[in-house]
C-alpha cells in the first residue's frame, strides 16, 4: 500500500462542506455538500483517478469513521474492509 497515493475526506466548519484532499500535495480535489454525496456510488473513485488510492473518511467531529480503497484490488490482503 506504500505506492498509493493517500487522500482524506474530511468536514470543513469554515465552509460547511466536505472536502477531498490530496495529503500529499494538501491540495483540496473537490467539495462537497454532504457526506453522503462524497461517499455515494463510485464519486471518490472517479475524483481520486485510474491511479487509485486510500481515503480515510472521517466523521463531522473530525474523529477516523472508515478507509476506502480504490481500485479494490490494491486493498492490502490483511485488510477487513
């Protein structure tokens, strides 16, 4: 999993959204309304690109909920998700 690239979706108060970010670069990818926008069929996916990655999502208080990775084949084997 060392070759991914590592992003995280987190609750922005300034702006009351969500944003994606690249935490390599700290650039933000996108914004979103809801969570639930974000999260929804295949919209990371399509945001992070073909080269994949790991979001950690994390909840409106800003504590760790879940890790997705994308493609699901470089999901490391030890990994429950």
């Amino acid at each position: 999993m060392a070759n991914l690239k590592k992003f995280s979706l987190t609750f922005d108060q300034k702006n009351d959204d969500w944003a994606l970010k690249n935490l390599d670069s700290g650039r933000t990818l996108r914004r979103f309304d809801t969570k639930a926008d974000a999260t929804k069929g295949g919209v990371l996916k399509n945001v992070i690109g073909v080269e994949g990655g790991s979001v950690k999502i994390h909840k409106v208080n800003g504590r760790f909920d879940e890790e997705r990775t994308f493609p699901g084949s470089k999901d490391p084997h030890s990994s429950k998700g």
